[in-house]
C-alpha cells in the first residue's frame, strides 16, 4: 500500500497486525505514517481514543510511543499517571523474532521514549517469569495503595 492505512480504513485482519508477521510488516510504515499524519493534525488524537468510556479506576494504556503522549496523560491527569517501561536485552528480543529495520526501528514511533521520560518502574522482560511476576506484584501493590 502507498496511502495511510488504519486497519479499519482499509479492510486489514486486525488480529494479524498484532503479531510478528511479514502481513503486519507489509504495512507497518504506511500505519506509521498514517499515525504521524493523525498527531500532527491532533496530538491528543490517540490518547483521547485510549480513554474514551473508561469508567475502571486504574487504567493501562499500553504502548504508548511518544513523549507526547505521556505528557499528554500527565497533563490531562497529573500526579495520579504512573509510567511504566517494559525492558529486554537485545539477545532477548532477537530469540523472540525481532529483526532491526532502518527507517522502522530507528523511527520515532519504535525509540520516541528512549530519552526525555523519567519512568515510575522500569520492568525487565529477559524471559524469568519469576523475576517478572515479582516485578510486576510490586506494581500491583503500588496500584492498590494509591486507590
């Protein structure tokens, strides 16, 4: 495809765009670009759509790629916004299929957040469900003080 695509736009499988194959790849810099085109017209645009008609009182917004993004959350709900960061080493995400692309990878949609956010918890994801599970609990816990 050469136009911005979103999978509702243009008929795509939904469930295949989420995983890791060639299909999601085919159009992964078209749904880039067409998400670049959507915030720079509306930057609030997407994180608007995570919220909408959330009533639950601990939210997760998952994949969250921008600075823009997490200022966005901060500024429409301040101190409550706990950012999370989930880690793997290289070798790690390279078992798990990963493969670099120049233009994707190194594009702001994949590193927005590698600098400029100071993360609440930083959780480590190298495949030790135990260290994970612990990790994880304590967020849990952190959550269920602050209700």
């Amino acid at each position: 495809p050469t136009e911005p695509c979103s999978p509702q736009e243009h008929g795509l499988d939904f469930q295949r765009l989420l995983d890791a194959s060639a299909y999601k790849e085919m159009f992964r810099q078209d749904m880039i670009r067409w998400g670049e085109e959507k915030r720079r017209a509306d930057p609030g645009f997407f994180c608007r759509a995570a919220v909408e008609g959330a009533l639950q009182p601990v939210w997760v917004v998952s994949d969250t790629r921008r600075l823009s993004d997490v200022e966005w959350f901060q500024d429409a709900y301040g101190d409550v916004v706990q950012t999370v960061r989930v880690v793997a080493t290289e070798e790690t995400r390279k078992r798990r299929n990963w493969v670099f692309v120049t233009g994707v990878d190194d594009a702001e949609s994949e590193c927005g957040l590698d600098q400029g956010v100071a993360f609440d918890w930083v959780i480590t994801n190298d495949g030790d469900e135990v260290a994970l599970g612990k990790q994880l609990e304590m967020l849990v816990q952190s959550l269920h003080r602050s209700l």
